[in-house]
C-alpha cells in the first residue's frame, strides 16, 4: 500500500504510537547526554542522532496528518 488510508485500525495506531515513542525517547535521550558531554566530535555526533529520532517523529506526526489525503 503506497498511501495511508482515510481510516487506520487500532493495533495501527497502536504501532504506530510505539514508533513515535522509541524515537522522541532516544532523540531527548541524545540531547541530553550532548548536554552533559564535553567532547565537542561526540557532543554533535549526539546532537546528529538526536535530530534524526526527531525527523522520524515529524514524519509519523505528517503521515498521521496527511490521512486519505495523500495523492501519490
């Protein structure tokens, strides 16, 4: 299935919930040890991880948004 549905199940949404989840966790978990760290390579290399969990999360957050209405 290339687009979401106008209406999703609940063991979707469930899933879904989950995923958004484990990457906002891991990305204000980056963001805080890149706070805490005095190494500048390992402070963005966290910082880079960080924005990357908090990209995925804007993308379900999109998808959720989007619904039906995607036409591709």
């Amino acid at each position: 299935m290339n687009k979401v549905p106008n209406m999703i199940s609940t063991k979707d949404l469930s899933y879904l919930s989950d995923i958004f989840e484990w990457h906002f966790v891991a990305s204000k978990k980056c963001m805080h040890y890149a706070s805490e760290t005095t190494d500048e390579e390992i402070k963005q290399t966290l910082e880079k991880i960080a924005n990357m969990h908090a990209n995925y999360c804007q993308k379900i957050v999109n998808l959720l948004n989007q619904g039906g209405q995607q036409n591709e």
